[in-house]
C-alpha cells in the first residue's frame, strides 16, 4: 500500500503537470453547434426531431424549416455554462438538491446535443445521475443512465451507471461491500471521471466510517492517478485531503493543497471553502 507522503510528492508531481493557463476575461459565447462544413447555429437556433436537426428561428444563412440529419453534426463549440461546475462543486459538498437546481436547466437547454462531440449535456447529466444516486432515488438515476447510455451507444451501458449503483446501496449494507463496489471503478480500462468521483465518494464512505488514513489515502489518489477526471473533483479531494493534514500538524502540505483546490475547483463551492480554510491556517 503506497504511504501518504509518497501519495503527496505525487499530488505535488502530477498538480505541476496539469497546471492550466488562465484564459482572458470575455463575454461567453454561445453555445453552436458546427456542422461538417464548417457552417455552424446556436443550439438556441435549432430543435431535435427524430434523427435531424431542424431550424426554428433564422440565422445567418440558415432558414426556418431547413432539416439536417443529426450525424452531420461535428461538434459543440462555445464555452461550458457555468453552472456545471458550480453543481459539481455542490454535489462534492454534500448537497444533492442545490446541485440538481442548477444542472437540470443545463440538461434541459443541451438536451440536443447530447449525441454530438464535445457536448456540455453528457457532463451536467452524469453529475445530476451521481445526485439523485446520492438522494437515493433509483427511478431518476435509472431514467437518466439510459439517456447517458443511448448518448454513448458505442459502449453500451455507460460506466456513470454503475456507479450511481454502487452509490444507491443501502447504509444498511456493510462498509467493505460498498467500498468495493466504488474500488471495482478504479481499473484501467474505465474512464478517468469515473474513477475520481468512485475514489471521492470512497473516501467520504472511509471518513464517515472513521477510516481516517484510508480516507486521506483515496483523497490524495485521486490526483495522482486521475488528474484528468474532472478539476473540481481534484479541488474537493485537495479539500477534504487537507483538512486531514491539518489535523496532523502537516500544516504546509495542507496549504498547498489548499491553493491547489481553490484553483483547480475555481468558481465553484469548493473552492470558496478551501479559501476560507486557508485564511485559518495563515
């Protein structure tokens, strides 16, 4: 088993790594969808029937009424809405509902994007599939992973299925079976996102259980093995990592985590928190 101190040179190593740059202040563009051609509409502009896209409202040279079969369509350009991030951010901080009343009218308004790449809905959905599993309510997380997974169809049930499943297990069941259950979506061949929200959501389960070192151990995993999973999943490991350190006098490693999270969860709960903790430790 890999020891925290070793955990954390790699935290440091990989945070080094996947440093982003800062991209300039301005006016959010909207969200378009481009076409193989070039040619691109707001998704404002369209509306999905069946396999194509139609035009509801005249753009440029686009008139109202024109169809386009869906698989033209190459991909999203525009910046993600805010409020994707800032639900994730809620969703990490225990709080499920506040998160779910800013990513449904996300989902609602890319709904038709869902099966084009580089598409925010996919993103925003997963997280909405991981709240309601969180609330426990089976019904919606069934709905939704089948949305997810007619979004992917190229591999099948989608991976955020499984684990909406793992989260929706009873607290009656024992400890070991659900950390199980979340350790089982950490291998190699899954997706980076669902092996960091599997790690989070198995080092609040070890917190919870008073595991303590374990739970620092999954925290500090997360950016060392999965930085490229989602940053603000990052910044609550960072987070919930650092108020561990604290505790143990490692008070310069927990600041550095600190400033880690508040950039890597940017604009978001998460980093809020991770700020106000930081003044405490100064």
């Amino acid at each position: 088993m890999m020891t925290s101190s070793y955990l954390f040179r790699s935290v440091l190593l990989a945070g080094a790594a996947f440093v982003l740059p800062v991209s300039l202040a301005g006016a959010a563009e909207p969200v378009q969808i481009v076409f193989q051609n070039g040619r691109s509409v707001p998704i404002t502009a369209v509306a999905l029937q069946g396999d194509k896209l139609t035009i509801t409202t005249a753009f440029e040279a686009f008139t109202v009424g024109q169809a386009f079969p869906l698989a033209i369509a190459d991909h999203i350009y525009g910046e993600k809405p805010a409020a994707v991030n800032q639900g994730v951010g809620l969703l990490l901080m225990g709080n499920p509902d506040e998160a779910l009343k800013l990513l449904e009218p996300v989902l609602a308004a890319q709904r038709i994007t869902a099966k084009i790449p580089g598409n925010f809905w996919l993103e925003a959905a997963r997280a909405s599939l991981i709240a309601h599993a969180v609330n426990g309510n089976s019904a919606k997380c069934t709905e939704l992973g089948k949305e997810i997974s007619e979004s992917t169809p190229a591999q099948g049930s989608d991976p955020f299925v499984s684990l909406g499943r793992a989260l929706l297990m009873s607290s009656t069941d024992q400890v070991e079976d659900k950390e199980v259950a979340l350790r089982d979506l950490t291998t190699d061949n899954l997706p980076a996102d669902v092996a960091a929200y599997a790690t989070y959501y198995r080092g609040n389960l070890l917190k919870a259980a008073n595991r303590d070192a374990e739970a620092l151990e999954a925290y500090l995993l997360i950016t060392g093995l999965y930085p490229s999973g989602c940053l603000v999943v990052n910044g609550a490991a960072e987070l919930n990592a650092s108020k561990f350190l604290a505790t143990l006098g490692r008070r310069e490693e927990a600041i550095i985590l600190l400033k880690n999270s508040a950039r890597d969860a940017v604009d978001t709960l998460v980093a809020t928190e991770a700020n106000k903790f930081l003044e405490t430790l100064k």
